[in-house]
C-alpha cells in the first residue's frame, strides 16, 4: 500500500484537477516554451564548433549513396544505421555544413522538451510539466547534444515519444490502436539506438503499479513490449555481432565511473546537483509519478553499468543521455513543490539558467565538443588553401586518428580544392566500412608529385617524423619539407621534390 497515491489537492492545475473534468487541458504555453527554450540555445552559434570525430564519421558515412550507407552498417555501426539513412536523406535537401549536419539533432531536442513538458503535466500537473520542460532545456548537456550530428537527440525523442504513447494507452488499456502505438515507439527507440531499450525497465514498473487496478494494462503492454522487441531481433543480432569492434574503447566501469556519469550526462556538476536535488523535494508528490521517474533515471544507468563487466563495456555516459528527461521531469516536480507561487517560477528558471552560463559558453568555443581538446581541422585546411597550387598532393598521419585527419581536413577545404592522397590504397567508402587502408609499399606510391602536403599529430620537429617509418624513408628520399605550421594539435608542412 506505500506506492498508492495520497490525496492531491485539487488547486485547479493538477492531476486532481485533470481527473475531476475527465480531460487533460494542454495550454499552448505548456509545450511551446519549452521548444522555444530548447531550440534557441541548439541553434545559438550552432556552427561554431568544429565537427568532432563522430561528426564527421556521421558526415561521411551518410554522405555515400543509400545501397553505400546499407552495405556500411552490415559491416559496422549498425546500431546507428538509421541515423545514418536520415541523415542521408536530410543531406540531401539542406547540404552538408555544420548548422544544416546540426540542425537536425536540434529540432529533435526542441520535439524532446516539449513531450517533457507533456509528460509533467500528465504525473504531475501543468505548472510542473512547464517548469521540467524548460529545465530539461537548460541543461548544457542537452545543448550539446542537440548541437552534434549523432542521434542522441533523436534517441532522446523517440524515447519520450514513447513514454507519451505508454501514458495513453494506459488510460485506454482496452484500445488495440494505443498499444500499437506504443509498440512502434519501442521499435523507434531500437532501430535509433539499442541500449536505450534499457529504457523499458521504467515503463514496466509503471505498468505494475497500474495493473494493480486493471488487469489489461498488464496484457496489453507485454505484448506491445514483446511485438517491438521481436521486431528488433534482427537488429539486435547484428549489432551483437559488431559489438567487439565497436565498443571495444570503452573501459570497464569502476563504482567511480558509476558515480560521474551524472554530472558527465548533465556536462555541469552544479547543474546535475542542483536538479538532482530538485528531484529529491519531489518525493513528497504524486508517488506513481515520483517511483517511475526515478526508477528511468536510475535503473538504465545500473543496468548497463552491471552488463559492462563481461567481454565487452557499453558504459558511456553518451548512451545514457535518455535518462535527462526522467531527471527533468522529477526536477519541475519539485521546483513547484518549492515554489508554490507562479510568480517566483520564472525566476527560479532564470536562476538555473545563470547556473549553467559559464558551461553554455564553453560549449560553443571552436574546440568545444572535444572535452580534452582536439585538433583544428579548421585551421589545418586554412594553411593548405592559403598556399595551395593544382597538382598538389596530400598524405596524413593515419596511425592513431583512424583517418579522422583525413576526414576532418577534407570536410574543411573548400570542396573545389581536390588533391590525390598519396598513401591512399582504398578509401572507407569504397571498402564500405569506416577504415581506409594504406599503400603497403609506399615507394611504389609516389607518381612525382612536384609538392605534396603533410599533414600530421602534435608538433614534431621534423613532420616526417610524425609517419611510420615505411612512409617516412620514402619521401626522405625524393622531397624536403620547405615549410610548417602548427595549427592546435597538428603540423601541417609542405614537401617539394628534390629529385
């Protein structure tokens, strides 16, 4: 008897209210501020970052033709296959620069903060599902991610689209439409990323504490749940089987590492405290509400920490983000809690946004998707096209980046400046897979190019150095370097031919 729901004053604007009239009213405000709020800071400089390295993997792999995109992910990356397929088609219609690549992933944190909203104001009235939509659009982690070309924005929508779908359905057990419905949401959810599916441990909770009172909550969400996820079988048998390659980088998570990837998900210490203890006033509301936010927050985030000590790790904070909106949701909870007036509301908001300003601004510096710092590819194509001549030549450092020099470099040049890349044996595209291989005797490579470029990592004091010494001995033979710069975290140097 402790999850049933006390007694909710009826103050005109809550749960209490919306099951006296029969209806749930959804003021316009409710949802558009929330979008509004979230969509403004996507958009803000939303060019200004450099492309980060699975940017640019996004770029590349949706740039190539639909049977290319298909042939790719059977090999790698199937578990974002269908970003890539809509970021192919988004290609298509709105180009290949930094704000259109983002732009997408922006409108779809805009669609998540209001389905926050919408959901607060389901479990917790309309005052809360205001003040969690618009929390949920200030967290700077939101920002970020509604700002890179990956499809955690879009796992984000689907996710709580989904939740939306469940709710109804629970208020309609008996309708077959609902629950199909909802069935659908999971596949979405799936087919954008697998290990959001984590996201069902919350809804089943859910579904208990309903079933208590109908009986056909329990039979139509299992076999809604179990129709999305036999769906995705195929899915998930071919990520199982690229999961070795794919995951491989991603450590075995300590008890710390359970412990950071809050404030890493939030991208602000202060922020992930602040809502977090937001969330904590909320215990004393509407209980179902509180016990199935809660348990969306906390249990994915235990359940893949408890599944990464096997063969492989799957415990990045960035497959997690999902968890924002639950947190969000219980944070507008308690922030009305709190504040009971209206008129103190917004400048509770307007305080936490003061909170995450420094991060904001951090965020949309020039190497602010990188959290250790990066390479500027920007820089790095500006020396080349300052100085280029036709019939240059390139060659990058492939030995660490896994050709992300080659990539971030060529997304910057301008697209009319085309040089042959000399080490190059097959590039990634025509492999169909996300790694080019190079020239095994590169001797046998050079066609006398009268100058080549270099481009290579850090700054050492002779670039040739900075290659494998296959590829090094080869051009100390026939070129010198005659020139260098050293944009941040690359040399870019010009070789000519002495004989």
């Amino acid at each position: 008897m402790a999850l049933l729901s006390p007694p909710v004053q009826d103050t005109g604007d809550g749960p209490a209210h919306e099951a006296r009239t029969g209806r749930r009213a959804t003021p316009l405000g409710l949802w558009l501020w929330p979008s509004t709020v979230a969509l403004v800071l996507a958009t803000y400089r939303i060019g200004q970052p450099l492309l980060g390295r699975d940017e640019l993997t996004s770029w590349d792999v949706a740039g190539r033709g639909t049977g290319q995109v298909l042939a790719t992910v059977q090999r790698v990356d199937a578990v974002v296959g269908t970003y890539y397929l809509i970021l192919h088609g988004w290609m298509r219609v709105f180009g290949d620069s930094a704000p259109a690549l983002r732009l997408l992933s922006a409108l779809a944190m805009a669609g998540a903060a209001a389905c926050v909203a919408l959901i607060g104001q389901r479990l917790f009235g309309s005052r809360a599902g205001l003040a969690g939509g618009v929390s949920f659009a200030l967290i700077p982690g939101v920002t970020r991610f509604a700002q890179e070309a990956r499809p955690y924005a879009l796992v984000m929508l689907a996710v709580v689209l989904t939740v939306l779908l469940l709710l109804r359905a629970l208020d309609r057990p008996g309708s077959w439409r609902r629950w199909t419905a909802y069935a659908l949401g999971l596949v979405a959810v799936g087919l954008l990323h697998l290990i959001a599916l984590t996201c069902l441990i919350g809804h089943l909770v859910l579904v208990a504490l309903r079933a208590r009172h109908e009986r056909r909550v329990l039979w139509g969400s299992c076999l809604a749940a179990s129709a999305g996820v036999a769906v995705l079988c195929p899915l998930m048998v071919l990520g199982r089987a690229q999961t070795v390659r794919q995951s491989s980088w991603i450590p075995e998570p300590g008890l710390m590492g359970l412990a950071d990837v809050w404030p890493q998900m939030f991208h602000s210490g202060l922020c992930a405290g602040a809502l977090m203890l937001l969330a904590v006033v909320a215990c004393g509301e509407r209980r179902e509400g509180v016990v199935f936010c809660a348990v969306s927050a906390v249990a994915p985030p235990l359940a893949i920490w408890s599944l990464s000590h096997g063969n492989v790790s799957y415990f990045c904070f960035r497959y997690m983000l999902f968890t924002l909106p639950a947190v969000a949701v219980l944070a507008g909870a308690g922030l009305t809690a709190a504040v009971r007036s209206r008129r103190v509301l917004v400048p509770a908001l307007a305080v936490l946004a003061l909170l995450t300003l420094p991060e904001q601004e951090l965020l949309r510096q020039p190497l602010g998707h990188y959290r250790t710092g990066g390479p500027e590819y920007a820089g790095a194509a500006r020396a080349i096209e300052r100085h280029y001549a036709l019939g240059d030549a390139i060659i990058y450092d492939r030995n660490e980046e896994a050709g992300m020099f080659a990539l971030g470099v060529r997304y910057y040049l301008p697209r009319e400046v085309r040089m042959r890349d000399v080490f190059l044996a097959e590039s990634a595209a025509h492999r169909d897979d996300l790694l080019s291989t190079d020239c095994p005797k590169p001797d046998r490579c050079l066609r006398g190019e009268k100058r080549i470029w270099l481009v290579v990592k850090g700054n050492p004091r002779n670039p040739l150095n900075g290659l494998p010494p296959d590829q090094a001995a080869a051009l100390r033979a026939h070129y010198i370097a005659t020139g260098a710069e050293r944009p941040g975290g690359l040399t870019v140097a010009l070789l000519e031919r002495t004989r």
